[in-house]
C-alpha cells in the first residue's frame, strides 16, 4: 500500500456517525447465536432530527435567506456580515469574553469543517499535537491525515474515578515534550464529561507558559444538565495567545441538516481558516447562514424543555445498562453514553455488526475514539424515548446471548 493509500485508509469512514457499514450478513452466520431480535431499528450513530426537530423559524429563517438571493448566496468566505454580528453577540454573552464578528469570527459547513480547517490551520508534517483518550474520532485522524504526531492524554471520565477529567500530570509533560497544539471537547464526545473549572483553569495556564495552541470543541455545551456548571476556556483569567473555540447548532438545537458550524478565536488563526475555506468549499452554504439567526434564540423555554427531555432519556439509559452490569459514566452533557461491554465470545467490532444485524441498533464503536476504549460502544440517544429505552434492552440481550 502506498503512502498516500494508507494516509487515506486512515480516515475510514465506515463507523462515522450516519454511515451505514458495508457488510454482508453472511459473513456473520458463522458466529451468530439465536434469532433476530423484534424491535424499531435505532440508529444511535447520531442524533434522529424527527425525534427533536429544529429549532422553531429555523425553517422560515432559511427560506428568508433564499429570497435574499445572490448575495446570500455568495457571502464572504467568512459567511455573511451582518450574521456574524448577531452570532458574535450571542457567543460573546454566552462564553462571557467578545468576539470581535470581523477578525475572530468564521461561519464554517458544520462544526466538523470548523475542526477540520482549525486543525489544517496548525498542524503540519512533525506537528506535535496533545489530544484526549477518548476523543471525538476525527481529531486522530485529521491529525494524522495532516502528517502530526499524536501525545496521547488520558481522560479519566468513570464515575469513580479517583481524579475526573484529564490528567493534567501528563498533559504538562506533553507539552514540556515539544506538544504544539492541544484538541478536545467539552462536553466530551463520547463520555459526556465537562471539563471542571480546575481543570480548564489549569489547561489554560499551562498553554500560556508553554505558548501553545489550543482547538475546543463546545459543540454541546448548552445541553447542561441538572446541577452541572460549564467554565469557557476563552474565559478564563489565564488563557492561550492562540486559541479557537468551536460551537455549532447542530446537535442540541437539530439543526444537522443545515450544516452550520462557527469557530471564533485568535484572528490569525481565524484567517488561516478562512484561506483554507478558500479552497475547500468557499463558504458555508449561503441560504443556511440564515438560520443562524434563530441561535440563542429561541422561545422561552424551549431550551429547558429539550434538555429535561434529553436529561430523562439518559436516566433511563443509565438505568438500563447499570442493571445489567454494563459500567456507563454519567453523562453531565450532550447526547452520549458510552457503555463498556463485558467479555464477549466475539470481538467488539464483530458485535457491533451483530447488532445491526440482529437487533436493528446501529452504535460507533469505541474504538474510534481511542485504542484503549476497544470495548465500549457510544450511543448518542437523541432520540425517541420509548425506542431509544427498548433499543438499550436490545443491547442488552445481545451481550447476554454473546458473553464469554
């Protein structure tokens, strides 16, 4: 395999949330055991729009922008002035720092192109890059794909974990080892961990002394549950010189489909991005930057009302799993459990197929998110109550049926 052959195969595609993976039942019939198991197919790869539809206007707001024509259609390469004004104000109140809407801030095609360009904007062939275990999947593999070396940093995310949340230890040796750039989440995907306002005080220290740059992902970071507090890096009174913050309506507020992201941050970092947007897809796509004005906009309630709904599927998934002895961290945010799976007679990545296969549920590996989460699986149970609850009890009965 060449080199750009196995640079390419590292991105693998086929566990990515929404991808159905390319497999043939017959392959299995060699190691299944029992008969399909009735029950609504759940797709637990990503969060189900029908379920928890978008924000209210977000529709109209596109449409608004249709009619806008040619010039929402070819907006700046940064997205549409006079909508980033708006998004600025609204970041800005929510993060507690400003955001200048002119140099600290990019509309991007989703949150993942605002990654991917954040990361191209700093990682180079040799780039030493700190990142999470577990993490969200693409970090890995774009800091690879760009030719970066990984310094893994354990995340300690169990819920009797002597010391919760990174290891701070380890993450001041990477960067004392040459690490020039640091990416996580917080919310952590796939965990659900929110970073404590030690520990966010304490990165942002440690990045000003050691000069380094630093990509947060916040993609889920106003799904907050009840008696969790949040603390924005951005924010702190000790904070990097170059940093990105990355946000996004498309998980909490269901507006996926839209493919809306924005980073804002450093303006130098800011322009690289809008350089490398450039040439990979000009901008985000015009008429959906008008939803953007719905963001943080939303009728009074509707927020609380979502994540009480979410915070009661996630009770009953933890419910569900710890009955059966399945140890699965709390999660304080976002949409994910992450479930670890006792010793099966099959290797987890085959039980995730035979669960597709025989259950009709569709999870991500945990593989993806880092080589020592193997065993774990993530669901992200933005979904239907009653079928995302009957679908964990389908989990289940799989690992029942393929115990060791």
């Amino acid at each position: 395999m060449s080199n750009l052959d196995q640079k390419f195969a590292g991105l693998g595609a086929e566990n990515a949330p929404g991808q159905e993976v390319r497999q043939n039942a017959d392959d299995l019939k060699s190691v299944m055991r029992g008969d399909v198991i009735a029950g609504r197919p759940v797709d637990f790869s990503h969060g189900d729009v029908d379920a928890f539809a978008p924000t209210p206007g977000a529709r109209e707001a596109w449409a608004q922008g249709y009619e806008v024509g040619g010039a929402q259609a070819y907006t700046e390469y940064r997205g549409d002035a006079g909508i980033r004004a708006g998004v600025a104000k609204s970041l800005a109140a929510f993060t507690g720092a400003p955001v200048d809407p002119v140099d600290e801030l990019i509309i991007t095609p989703g949150t993942q192109g605002a990654l991917f360009l954040a990361l191209g904007a700093v990682v180079d062939k040799g780039t030493k890059v700190a990142i999470m275990e577990p993490d969200y999947f693409a970090n890995r593999k774009l800091v690879l794909f760009f030719g970066g070396e990984i310094l893994p940093i354990p995340l300690n995310y169990a819920d009797d974990a002597a010391q919760k949340g990174p290891d701070l230890d380890a993450l001041e040796s990477a960067f004392k080892a040459g690490a020039e750039v640091l990416v996580f989440s917080t919310p952590n995907n796939p965990t659900g961990h929110v970073f404590s306002e030690n520990a966010i005080t304490r990165i942002g220290e440690l990045a000003a002394q050691y000069d380094v740059t630093v990509i947060v992902d916040q993609l889920y970071s106003r799904l907050l549950y009840s008696g969790e507090s949040y603390t924005h890096l951005r924010a702190a009174a000790q904070r990097p010189s170059k940093l990105v913050t990355i946000m996004g309506p498309s998980k909490t507020e269901s507006l996926s489909g839209f493919r809306l992201g924005v980073a804002f941050g450093s303006a130098p970092l800011i322009e690289r991005m809008e350089k490398l947007q450039a040439i990979v897809s000009l901008r985000a796509a015009g008429y959906s930057q008008a939803a953007l004005t719905t963001w943080f906009h939303e009728p009074e309630g509707w927020m609380a009302d979502r994540i009480a709904q979410h915070e009661a599927i996630r009770d009953d998934l933890l419910q569900v799993f710890r009955d059966a002895g399945l140890p699965t961290a709390t999660s304080q945010a976002g949409s994910y459990v992450f479930p670890e799976l006792p010793a099966l007679v099959v290797a987890p990545e085959t039980f995730v197929r035979l669960l597709r296969v025989q259950a009709g549920v569709t999870v991500t590996p945990g593989s993806e998110f880092s080589p020592h989460t193997t065993s774990s699986i993530r669901l992200n149970f933005s979904q239907d109550h009653k079928a995302a609850v009957a679908a964990a009890q389908r989990i289940v009965e799989m690992v029942e049926r393929y115990r060791a």
